[in-house]
C-alpha cells in the first residue's frame, strides 16, 4: 500500500468521528447519519488518492455525508416525515449551493460527546466496542469482523443491533452528561478501548498471536480522549499503559509469529520511542496525587520496560505495586500476576501458595492463563513433570492458535528435561 495511501486512511480515521458529530447534531438520526458518513469515507478512500486530497477535507465528507443522508431518506418513501423534518432541517440551498470543501466555522468537535454516546449504558460491552470502532474509529463493519475473526454478516447484525440500541434509549444526540454520570460514562469509554487494545496485542482466537489493527486503534482513540480530557490522570495512565506495552510488540513473537516470552525477548528491538513517551506521561501522571488501576498498571509496565533485562528488574517495586492495585478492589488477574511477582521475590513455592487461592475463583479456574502460571512456577521450583501436565491443560484450554503451539512447546521441553534428555 502506498504512503500517500496510507496518508488518506490515516486522515479519514482521524476525521470520522469529527463527521459523524456534525451530522448527528445536525440531524439526530444515529442511525442513517452513520451510515452516510460511512458511504463518505468509502468515497473520499476511492477518490482522493488519485484525485488528492480537497483543500478542507472535513468540508468534503461533511456535505457529500449530508447529501448522501438527504438522498436515502428521499429514497425510502415510508420516511415521509423524517424527509420533511430534514428538508426543513437542512436549506436546499446550502446544500446545492455549497462546495464539498465548504463547512461552517461555527461546527464543533463532538468526538468526545460520540465516544460517550457509543459507549451508552444501554448497549454490550461487545457492542459498545463494535460501534465505537466503526463510528468513531472510521473501520468498516468488514475490517472490524476480520479483526475480531468473525463472520461480516455477524459483525454487520451487532453494529445494527447497536445502532437500534442506541435509538431505542432515546440517546442518539449528542449532550454530555454531567457530574458523577460524566466520570462513570468516561470510565466506560476508557474500559471499551482498553479491551479494544487487549484484543489487538493477545488476540483471543485465530492463527495470529496479535491483531496489531486493533491495538494501533485503541492507541489512536485513546490519544484523542487524552487530548480531550488532558486533566482526568486515570486517561492518561490508560495511554501510558498502552504505549509501554506496545512497546515490546517487536519483539514478541520470533520469525514465524510464534510467542516469545517478555523474559525471553530480545529488548534491543522494543521500541525506544514509545517507552521514552510511556514513561514521560506516567511520570508526569502519577505526582498529581489520586492515582488509579490504570496508572499502576502503566507503572508496573514501566519498571519492566526500564530493566535492562529479567534479572534486572526491580520485582519488590513490582510486588508493592500490585498490591496497591488490589486494594482497588478483587481482580483474579491481578492476583496471578502478583503471584509470579510474589515467586520473583519470595521464591516459587510461595506463589504456588497464592495460586492455590485463586483454583477457588470461579472467574479464573478454568482459564488458560492460570494453568500457565502455574506450570512456569513448577518450572522454577525444579518439578519437570508438573511442569509439562501444566502446560499441556494450557495449551488445551488456550483458544489462541499461536499460544498452544507455545504451550504446547514448553511441555515438550519440560518433559525432556524430567526425561533427562537434552533440552533442545
């Protein structure tokens, strides 16, 4: 794909959302505003590569967006009423009248009035993901299916399904709440694009261990609700989580996209820039006093990034700060990984104490994960065998292609070594 490709996409992404809150403002139809604003950037995406991009591209998608909105409502004749209230809504004249690269000075940015509005109480978490992607983040409803390795027509019925949502709550206009509804809803955007980046950098199923799209996205999304709300601490230690993470994405999976462990990465090939960013914001962060889950995690994340390799990282430092992030309140992945972290200071059999605890969580038992952790642990504490049948309940557990065939490997290798075979 070329750079001047790449360039139009990367506009278009970053102009959806300011589109879309023109129309829905404008107009009030949640619905058929997106779908309009879809159609606009499928024909700004055709276009302006070759034709290049109008001097305000903004201007552009707005009025072919609003056209193309008057042109499906004439169309569909049991809308009657909704084409008259549009018709009184918008003068023919401005629309006739106007050049594609015309929009009023007086349009506003509701990108985070759009964010909110996509992430309603009313709706999924999976919807709320699948509508913030495709209307604030600009993907089509097949690109989100391909990165969620799910069939279009079904990505196609959650985003309708949403939409629908959305207008059966009586929510499709853009007021933001305000007061304790305000942090609550921003708490829900800020879930929805940490999940997002979850998805992207461990894909639950499929070949691929990542779906580097949807991460970059999330990044993307989460930069702009930075921009937006440049005070709130916990969105900007969401940002510093991401990047520091993100971080180490070259170096995580080896020529043939298999999985390579952080203590097994080579870190001269993780991204210096982002860590240098990751670190600044957290550091910037967490002086402001109120600190939060995301925050910790970003310095968790940061005092990994920082150590030139395993053995040089500050695990006590570790250690505190995932119980500070237990306090916030029971979270069964917090516990397993304070208890590799509680195994790196205090020894292996004491993790394998509180992983015991956590058998008795419901949310946790049977996930992958924990079986993993366990196996690594009895790997420490110089138990071949466990180690290998550990592994192998993983690598049957995992529904990533990419995470069994490491599993899968490392009961191998336990196995030799129980074996007394070389370790290969």
């Amino acid at each position: 794909m070329s750079t001047t490709h790449h360039g139009v996409e990367d506009l278009l992404r970053e102009l959806a959302p300011q589109v879309f809150g023109v129309l829905v403002r404008r107009y009030g139809v949640f619905d058929a505003c997106e779908d309009a604003v879809q159609e606009a950037l499928l024909a700004a995406a055709v276009q302006w590569p070759e034709a290049g991009v109008p001097d305000s591209p903004r201007g552009w998608l707005v009025t072919v967006a609003s056209r193309k909105l008057v042109d499906q409502v004439r169309s569909e004749s049991a809308r009657r009423r909704r084409e008259e209230t549009l018709a009184l809504a918008t003068p023919q004249a401005e629309l006739l009248s106007r050049t594609a690269d015309d929009v009023p000075a007086g349009d506003r940015d509701d990108s985070l009035a759009l964010l909110f509005l996509c992430c309603h109480p009313a709706l999924s978490s999976a919807s709320r993901i699948a509508l913030t992607l495709r209307a604030v983040g600009g993907l089509t409803t097949a690109q989100i299916a391909a990165a969620f390795l799910v069939p279009e027509a079904t990505m196609a019925q959650r985003v309708s399904r949403a939409k629908q949502a959305v207008k059966a709550a009586g929510a499709a206009s853009l007021v933001m709440p305000e007061g304790a509804e305000f942090a609550a809803r921003l708490g829900e955007v800020r879930h929805v694009l940490y999940l997002v980046f979850n998805e992207g950098y461990t894909a639950t199923g499929g070949a691929d261990l990542t779906a580097p799209e949807l991460s970059t996205e999330a990044i993307r999304l989460t930069r702009l609700l930075h921009r937006l709300v440049p005070e709130d601490a916990e969105t900007a230690g969401l940002l510093a989580l991401m990047l520091l993470t993100d971080a180490r994405r070259p170096a995580r999976t080896g020529p043939s996209g298999e999985l390579v462990p952080l203590g097994e990465q080579d870190r001269d090939r993780w991204d210096g820039r982002l860590i240098e960013e990751g670190v600044d914001l957290i550091s910037r962060t967490l002086p402001r006093g109120r600190v939060g889950p995301y925050q910790l995690q970003a310095a968790i994340a940061a005092v990994h990034d920082e150590a030139r390799d395993t053995d040089a990282t500050d695990w006590p430092q570790i250690l505190a700060l995932y119980e500070l992030l237990e306090r916030f309140g029971p979270n069964p992945v917090v516990t397993l990984n304070r208890a590799v972290a509680v195994a790196m200071v205090h020894g292996p059999a004491a993790g394998l104490d509180l992983l015991a605890e956590l058998e008795a969580d419901g949310r946790l038992a049977r996930h992958h994960r924990l079986y993993a952790t366990r196996a690594h642990l009895l790997e420490l504490l110089g138990d071949q065998e466990s180690a290998a049948a550990a592994y192998r309940e993983a690598a049957r557990r995992t529904t990533s292609g990419q995470e069994r065939r490491h599993l899968t490997g490392r009961a191998q290798r336990a196995e030799r070594e129980h074996s007394g075979g070389p370790p290969r």
